[in-house]
C-alpha cells in the first residue's frame, strides 16, 4: 500500500502537479485525504521558500523536484529559441515588420477579451497604419497595448517600479496625467471552507506594500530564476489586481518587460504571455489551489504546460514569414531577370531612308489661369522635388500589401460615410507621409474624368485624410496621419 500512495503521490507531482480537485477526479473518489496529505508531505520535502508573502502573510515556496526542473527548464529553451529566431528575422526589416504585425494581432485579439471590446480584423489591421483613428474610447486599451508592444525593444524600461507602472497605465488609458492610480475600493471576496481566506483581489489597504514586496523580492530575490521570475509578475499582479482595470494587460506586459530588461529585448514582445490569464475552470483551480496551499508551483507547472506549445506554434509562424518571404523575393527576382533578358533581344535596324519624318505638333497656345484659393498654403520648390511640371508626382511602392490596403479602405468606408469606395481604395495605395500626389494620379488610378478627380481630392481633404497646398500654379495633396492636428 506504502509503495502505491508514493507512486501516487510522485506522479500527481512530478508528472502532472494536480490540484485537490484534480487529484480527486484522478483517483476517481472523494475520500482522498490520505493521498493528498502524502502528497503535501512530499511536496513540502522538496520546497523552497520565497520572500515573497501572500495576502494571508504566509510565504509562497516552489516545488523543486528533478522532474518539475526539467519541465520548466524545456519551456526556457524554447524562449531562448525563440529569441534567437527573433533575432534571424530582424535582420530583414520588411520580415520582421510583417512578423510584428502577425503575432501582435493575436495578442491583440486576447487584448480585446480581456478590456470585453469587439474589434474586427479590418480595425486591428488598421491599427498597425497611420489611417488608424479612433472611434470609441474603449478602443483605447487595445491600441495603448500594441503601442507598448512595438516600444518594448528600444525602450523597455531600466526598472520595475510605480513610476514605470504609471507609465504602462497611461499608455493604455491614453493620458499624460492619472486622475487615478491604485484601487481605491474592494471587490466582494469569496471564502473558502478553510482556516484561511481565498481573495478574488488585495484588500485596498494592503496594495501598495504587496506590489512594493513584488518588485523587492523580483529585484533581490536569488532562489528563481529570472524567466521564473517574469511568471511570478504575471501571477501576482492578476492576484493582486491593484487597478480598476488593466490588470491582466499589465501583468502579461510586466513579464514581457522584466524578460526584455534582463538580456531578451529582441524576443520578449513575441512572448506569447497574454495566454496565461485566459480565463477557464484549470486556471480558476490552479489560482485558488496557490492561494489556499501558498504553493506558487501550481502557477508555475501550468504556465510551463500551456506555454510550450504556443511558443512553438510562435517559431513556426516565424519560419512560415521568413519562407514566403523568400519565395516572393525569388519571384521578383525572378521576373526582373526576364524583363532584363527581353531588353538585351536584339532590335532590328531601320535604314534611315525608311525612318519617319518627325512632323512637330501645332498645339494652340491657350492661357492657363491658375485657380486662386487663399486659404490653401503654399509650398516651396524645395519641398516639391518630386515634382515636375505637367506630370503627375511620383507615387513610390505601397508600404502596405495588397490585402493591407483593402483592410485600410474597408475601413475607412466604415468610419467615414462621407467617403466614397473609390476614394477609399485611392488613400490606402496613396498614403505615404512625406509624399505628394496630384488629382491626375487620382484621375489616372481611378481612370475618371478630371472634375471628379478634383472633387474627390478635395473631399479627402475635407475629411482630414490630405492637407491641401498649392504648388505654383497647381494644387497637391499630402497625406496626413491620422489623429494630427491640419
């Protein structure tokens, strides 16, 4: 009997860490006292314990056996690969553009189930664009975090401390100033039937002494390591809860930052953290089993679990960018070779008793006035380079891809019903900043007449998409990005 309850006790531990709950459902009975209190007994055998103290004063330890080392130890190499195949795609700015735009949408989308916001796929392809404006405040938080996203690898932070969560706060609220900062009122809590309290979140009166112990036992603690450390922020600020809201958003972000401050500025945004507080019964079992046996490892051994494979399905969607990346650069390459070889075919000579007598065009001579408008600026040669007098301005290659700019004219026509299709599709081909275009590259793309180019032009203007200046005796429009002030 001795060598079953230890065989038990070791496989609910070191093969999958159960909770009560679980190992009950395991053993396929209720009456699991026995079990359990062996299982405790070994856990505790092989635990260290933290400085870090929960809501009931009592410290967190971790569960050290050889069998949970080696899991968590796996789930790291994984990161540190997908470190290094982050820093492979870098080199390319054009893959790692597309890269960042892909796996950030994914985090985006769980950003928008935790803030309860619905956002189509048009708004957040939209999002990574100039055309980008917002037209709901609680569109804020999910832009607020694709911002912190794309500053995580040039500005990740020196320390964690308030003065850097204030600032993760504002940037998801969009304020240069919190009217607020901590919660400032409870939430109901639930009670266990135990000796000891189970918290939804930290009573107010003890926030700022917890988040303050976090961050101490994170800067000075020596028994975890620093990828365990990024899972203990990501836990005990969702325990915590300390803001109104944000809470998940914060803490998924504070384990990408404390990674990206430690040596993995590269990689740390394409973690894919936001994952680990999706809500669903394991992850309630899990919560509520660290609280009411103050045994961080339960968080631990799910995080790992659950982490895997995603950061696996993250490298293969890198590898997948990178290959179709190629394959396309070898199309072009491709194609510029064969228009470079139909060049070189030889042309036939024509002696020049047969070539054509060239016979010079009478034009009339007709007076152009150019049209006066006061209120559109004026803009100097300097300014105008690209533009030569009778010809259209040079449009340079699209930033964005073909199925980029359909989502950008998909949604302008959705925020803007001034804005006609054609208008639409023009703005998201002709959108550089820095550049520009005239009504004939209008008239010549949308192959209309001149006065309806002109009118569309000018109600694009209107709309706040262009500004309008006037360039000697012709008028140009210059794409404004979205949200500036004309």
């Amino acid at each position: 009997m001795a060598g079953t309850n230890q065989s038990t006790t070791q496989y609910c531990t070191d093969v999958q860490y159960m909770t009560k709950n679980e190992m009950r459902r395991f053993l396929k009975t209720n009456l699991i006292d026995f079990q359990w209190n062996e299982t405790l007994g070994y856990r505790k055998k092989n635990a260290v314990f933290l400085d870090l103290r929960d809501i009931n004063n009592r410290p967190l330890s971790l569960t050290k056996t050889q069998a949970i080392n080696e899991k968590v130890e796996r789930c790291f190499d994984l990161i540190n690969e997908l470190q290094e195949k982050v820093e492979e795609i870098s080199q390319d700015k054009d893959i790692y553009s597309t890269a960042k735009k892909q796996i950030y949408s994914s985090f985006l989308r769980k950003a928008c189930a935790y803030e309860n916001v619905a956002l189509s796929e048009s708004y957040l392809t939209v999002m990574f664009t100039d055309v980008y404006q917002r037209s709901d405040p609680k569109e804020q938080p999910i832009k607020g975090y694709l911002d912190l996203l794309n500053e995580l690898e040039s500005n990740p932070g020196s320390a964690l401390d308030e003065d850097y969560l204030a600032h993760l706060l504002e940037t998801l609220e969009g304020t240069d100033e919190l009217t607020s900062f901590y919660r400032e009122s409870d939430r109901k809590n639930r009670y266990a039937v135990t000796a000891y309290e189970t918290y939804d979140c930290c009573p107010v009166a003890l926030i700022e002494s917890k988040v303050s112990s976090l961050f101490d036992n994170v800067r000075y603690g020596k028994l975890l390591s620093t990828p365990l450390k990024a899972l203990l922020l990501v836990y005990y600020i969702d325990y915590l809860k300390p803001f109104d809201a944000h809470n998940e958003l914060i803490a998924s972000y504070l384990g990408k930052a404390y990674l990206a401050q430690n040596g993995m500025a590269k990689g740390a945004s394409f973690l894919p953290f936001e994952e680990l507080l999706t809500p669903n019964d394991r992850l309630a079992d899990v919560c509520k089993s660290v609280q009411l046996d103050h045994d961080f490892t339960y968080f631990v051994c799910y995080a790992v679990e659950r982490l895997a494979p995603m950061l696996e399905n993250v490298a293969h969607e890198l590898s997948l960018i990178y290959a179709r990346h190629l394959q396309e650069e070898q199309h072009r390459l491709g194609a510029a070779e064969a228009q470079a070889a139909k060049k070189e075919e030889p042309i036939e000579e024509v002696s020049p008793e047969d070539k054509p007598i060239p016979v010079e065009p009478i034009v009339p001579k007709k007076e152009v006035k150019p049209k006066k408008e006061s209120d559109v600026p004026l803009v100097t040669e300097e300014e105008m380079r690209n533009v030569s007098s009778g010809v259209a301005i040079f449009t340079p290659r699209p930033a964005l891809s073909d199925k980029e700019a359909k989502e950008v004219a998909r949604y302008i026509l959705e925020t803007h019903p001034n804005i006609r299709k054609a208008q639409a599709n023009f703005y998201a081909t002709h959108c550089t900043i820095g550049r520009y275009y005239t009504i004939q590259d209008y008239k010549k793309a949308t192959r209309c007449v001149y006065e309806t180019a002109r009118t569309s032009m000018d109600n694009m203007a209107k709309e706040g998409f262009y500004k309008k200046l006037q360039f000697k005796n012709k008028f140009v429009y210059s794409p404004i990005k979205q949200g500036e002030k004309q």
